[in-house]
C-alpha cells in the first residue's frame, strides 16, 4: 500500500543485468480511493449432502479494480472461526458473489470481515435462516 504525499524508491533488474532505478512520488491526486459496497447477503444449501455457503454480493462503485484477498467469519456461539484465503478481483462496475463454503446453522448469528489488498476492511453480520 501506498502513501500519500510519500517518495518509493525502485530498481528495475533486467534479465542481461542492466539495473535502473527510479522514484515515484505519491502525490495525493493520484490516490484513489476503493467503493467496494455489500449489496446483500444470504445463506443457501446445496443438493449435495453437507454443501452450504454464505454468499454475500459486493460491487465496485470506483474507479479503480478491488483485490479482496481475505475473508474471515467468526461465531459466538461456539466460537468457530473459518478463513478463507482466496484472492478475488472486483472491477469498476461489477457485482459478484463472494461465496463461502463452511457447514452454519440455523439461528447462528456470523461476523465477516472482508480485507481488500490495499488494506481495507468491510464488515457484515447475518443470522443464518
């Protein structure tokens, strides 16, 4: 993640063993900001026996592609803990399913936290019905 109003230093190394180096300042018109925003969520069953999944729907009203990178859901009633790692991109404009695969039951309220690669988080919590 970059900062604003901050200076990285990079070297280019190619493959015949030229280097060249540059600096990219981050000036703060070029920060953009993410709009990844949780439309819905649901719980769902499939027909094969013990296949169940929360799908919750984001889309991305900015500018600029989202990498959600990490989801983790949480519940309190025995405290199990599910992580899922997959990276799923979300382009300006698109609306998709995120869909995580753990065995909920009904009437168990669950907390996940959706992290994005640049460092966000968003938060829903769902009673399973």
């Amino acid at each position: 993640m970059f900062i604003s109003n901050a200076t990285y230093s990079f070297t280019i190394g190619t493959s015949s063993g030229n280097h060249f180096p540059f600096l990219l300042k981050i000036e703060e018109e070029m920060v953009k900001q993410e709009n990844l925003t949780i439309i819905d969520y649901y719980f769902s069953s499939g027909i094969l026996v013990g296949y169940q999944s929360w799908d919750i729907r984001a889309g991305n009203f900015g500018d600029i592609p989202i990498i959600v990178r990490r989801t983790t859901v949480f519940n309190d009633v025995d405290d199990k803990y599910w992580k899922f790692e997959k990276k799923q991109w979300f382009f300006p404009n698109e609306i998709q399913a995120l869909e995580l695969n753990f065995s909920w039951g009904y009437g168990v309220t669950y907390y996940a936290t959706i992290e994005t690669a640049a460092g966000n988080e968003y938060y829903v919590i769902e009673t399973a019905e």
